[in-house]
C-alpha cells in the first residue's frame, strides 16, 4: 500500500470514501472485494480518530439489553462471531468476571437471567456459555477484587481487538484488491451540480501534491464525529446527520487482574465499567460523557482520570492505584445519533445510513463491533446509486490476511513485541509516514511502558532509513509525537 496521490486523479472512482476510521475502511473493503472502483481519504492517519481509542473490545454489548436493544444485541453477537473466523490474529477470546456486591443497583439474579438472555442471543455460539460463581468462587479466581459484601459472580467471554491494527489490516486488504486510499488527504469542498456531488476537493497535508480533485459517482461520508462537518461542507439538509457525541476516557495501569477482564458496577453512578487486561498492563474505561467540542480536542482531564482511579481503587481496594502510576490516557468521542435521552450511558450505539442528494450517503452512529455489518448496507446502497445489479457481499467469508512480517533484525520491544522488521514494512507497507503513526496505529507501543522517548527515538531511526528522511524531519516527527505522549500523561 503505497501513498500515489495522482492515481486519484486519473479516473472516475465509483466511490469516494471519506474517512479512513473502521467504518470507511469496511465500506472500502467490501466495496473492493465485490469488484467496485474505489479511493479512500483521511484527513490524518488512518484509524487516528475513535477507531484506535476504544475499549478494544469486539462484544455484544450485554449492557444494552436494559435498553431492550434485542436486535442490536443479537447483531452484534453474530458480528463478534464473524470477525473471530475471518480475523483470529486480531480478535481473540478474553474471560470476564462480573462480581455483584450489597446495594448494587443490578443484582446477582439479574445478571445472570441478563446473560441467559446474552447467550441466546449468541445462539450459544461463544466460547462458552456463562457460568455462576459463588464469591469464594471468584476471589479464587481474582483475589484481588473486593470481599466485603460481594453476593457471586457471573464468568462469560467477549473478545478483545487491536482496533487500530483492525482498522490498518482491512485498508490494506482493501488496497490489495485495488483500492486507491490516503491518509493526511483532508477533504476541503464538494464540486457540485444539481443535486449530485461530481468530485471532492482534496489538500494533500503532508504537502508534497497540494490541491487536487477526486471524481466519483458515489460519495460516501464515514467520518464518525465528523459526519456533521463533512455534510455541512454540501447543499444538503444535515438535520439527517445529527450528533449527541460523548466522551470515552480510559486509563492504562501496571496489570491488576491475573488473567480475567473485570465488569463491575460504578460505585458513583451505577454505570457498567471495565478493567481489561492489555499485555502486562491493564486499561480501566470508560467515562461516558457528553462532549460539545472539535473531536480532535479530546482528551482526558484530571477529573476523568480520578473518576476511574477511584473506581479501581473501590473494587480491587489493595490497589493503591494514583494519578503518577498511570502510564497514559487515551479519549475518543463516540459519534452517537441525536438522542434526547439526557443520560450520555443510557444513549443507544445504533445506526442509520442517510441518504443526502443524489449521491451521497452518510453513516451516523454505529459500534465498531457491527462495522462490517454496516459495510454491507452501505455497499449494497452504492449499487442502487450505479444502477447496477448487486454483487453479493463476501466479507463475512472472506479471511483477513495477517499483515506482518516474520520477525528480524533488532527487537524494539517485549511487551508489545515489535521488532525493525515492523517498523519497516509500517513504512514501506502501510503508509505509515510519522513515528506517531507506528507508536499509536500500526504497533501499540503508545499504549505500553514503552512509549516513551527512548523508544521513539529508536523507532524514528529506523524510519528515517525506510523514508529518507533527513535529520530535521526526523527530530520533528519525534516532537510531534512526544507533544501528544505528553499530554496524554495525567
């Protein structure tokens, strides 16, 4: 996958996705995989916005079922089902304990009937069926969760993700079935006639193509929180296209549980929360609050990180756990449909796929887990816009080749493992072209105790080998990137 901006100006695509987020990489995927002409642009880095600061979890979403969100629920258990056969490198099994204590405002026997529910919906298809434990139970287990009060436990498996490098791997299988796709290609203006969109204005970031026109017969506007932005760039009503966006913060600690993800109830407020582990490391999430500002202006305040450090410090109380033992933060915002629901955790992750002109579709909400899902629906409406009969989908089928090489040369890192051979084939591969883009989207190294400056420094150094780069450019892109390592940092 290789950065040619002129093959964008060389032809009419069939489509034009704007946003290289999970969402505009599935719809490019799909649509690549069915034989369509595609281009994909992100105005930054592929996965940079919400797709590389979730949960990493791929889940069903038990906590919906209170909202009766039944077929949300059953889709996106069918979905995790899905990405686990067609992606197993990326898509794994993790074990969870959810411990019930005195005064929670969901008992025991509620959240086993909830998770009976859970696995029919699954149609008993996960790893296993959940299991009820008794508090002795659980503390052998987890020991380190809190004894006082606690009534039992339920055992039942999610998955955990490495969402970025989900988000990395389908644009790039994208790419390999002809996709045209750019990051730092940020979208400036629509050229319009009637009611169509005829090609979109694009400013080359990096700098090196300047301003350019992609011609198109179908756009597409993935761009999670930006969807509003983007719309507002048309003619069209964006009334359609409305957000009530929040905000998720999460926090990484030095690993706290043994093995198991932890789901428990918030002390404060009652909301579900998470302590999952992440290598030998563990991340605690998430806040869920309304957020009014540019999304690329999130991040995660003091008060956000007190809020969960003192959730942790509630269900596992010989965690001392404070601000300096945090090792980063990271924050999205979710891009949720307009909701007049005031609770920001009680608004539903549903989508809709919106119809503006004649040729532009706009995706509005949504969950990373049912991404593929919603690829589905927008490719099959990109048909109607060509007029053409409709290719079966085949992403439900279609493996996901794992895209890494075979280790060589010197090892930058244990935990996460990444050697020069990552770094080089991020480069030379997958488009990646600052050290922030290998820290944070094509290894986690960002998200370790490895992500700071003398690890960056290293992996700068190899880049510069891969890019040519001369001393300044590689001294700015390790700036760049410590500017944002430190104002991660509590």
């Amino acid at each position: 996958m290789k950065r040619d901006l002129a093959a964008f100006t060389t032809e009419c695509f069939d489509v034009l996705i704007i946003g290289g987020g999970i969402f505009g990489a599935g719809v490019a995927r799909d649509a690549a995989l069915r034989g369509l002409r595609v281009a994909l642009i992100d105005k930054g880095d592929f996965a940079s916005g919400t797709s590389s600061r979730s949960s990493k979890l791929i889940h069903g979403g038990f906590r919906y079922l209170e909202q009766y969100a039944f077929s949300l629920v059953a889709e996106a258990c069918r979905e995790r089902q899905i990405l686990r056969t067609i992606a197993p490198h990326l898509v794994h099994p993790q074990p969870f304990l959810f411990p019930v204590y005195e005064g929670d405002p969901r008992s025991l026997m509620k959240i086993r009937l909830g998770m009976t529910l859970y696995d029919l919906m699954s149609r008993y298809q996960n790893v296993s069926n959940h299991q009820g434990l008794t508090a002795e139970g659980t503390l052998m287990k987890e020991p380190a969760l809190a004894r006082d009060g606690m009534r039992g436990s339920v055992l039942f498996y999610d998955c955990q993700e490495d969402d970025a490098r989900l988000c990395i791997e389908t644009i790039v299988q994208a790419a390999d079935r002809g996709a045209v796709c750019a990051n730092y290609c940020e979208l400036t203006s629509f050229a319009a006639l009637d009611n169509r969109i005829a090609a979109a204005r694009v400013t080359d970031r990096l700098g090196t193509a300047g301003d350019f026109e992609i011609r198109a017969r179908v756009f597409i506007n993935a761009t999670g929180p930006w969807v509003e932005s983007v719309a507002r760039l048309t003619s069209f009503d964006v009334s359609s296209v409305a957000l009530s966006p929040t905000k998720g913060v999460h926090v990484l600690l030095p690993r706290l549980t043994k093995q198991h993800a932890i789901a428990f109830q918030s002390r404060r407020d009652g909301r579900i929360m998470f302590i999952i582990p992440w290598g030998d490391c563990s991340i605690v999430g998430t806040t869920d609050t309304d957020w009014r500002g540019d999304a690329g202006d999130v991040r995660a305040e003091p008060a956000d990180v007190e809020y969960l450090l003192e959730e942790v410090r509630s269900i596992l109380p010989e965690c001392s756990a404070k601000s300096s033992d945090v090792i980063t933060t990271f924050a999205g915002v979710r891009a949720l449909m307009r909701s007049d629901e005031s609770n920001p955790s009680s608004r539903l992750r549903e989508h809709r796929v919106v119809q503006q002109g004649g040729n532009l579709l706009s995706i509005v909400g949504g969950k990373y887990t049912t991404h593929r899902a919603i690829a589905e629906e927008v490719v099959d409406g990109i048909y109607g816009f060509l007029g053409q009969p409709c290719a079966p989908c085949c992403t439900a089928t279609t493996p996901l080749p794992q895209n890494r090489p075979a280790p060589s040369g010197q090892r930058i890192s244990d935990s996460p493992e990444v050697f020069a051979s990552d770094i080089a084939h991020a480069c030379d591969g997958e488009m990646a072209v600052t050290v922030s883009d290998v820290m944070r989207r094509r290894t986690s190294l960002a998200l370790s105790a490895q992500g700071g400056p003398e690890t960056a420094d290293s992996v700068a150094r190899l880049m510069a080998s891969s890019l040519r780069w001369t001393d300044d450019q590689r001294k700015h892109s390790i700036q760049s990137y410590l500017a944002e390592w430190k104002r991660a940092l509590p």
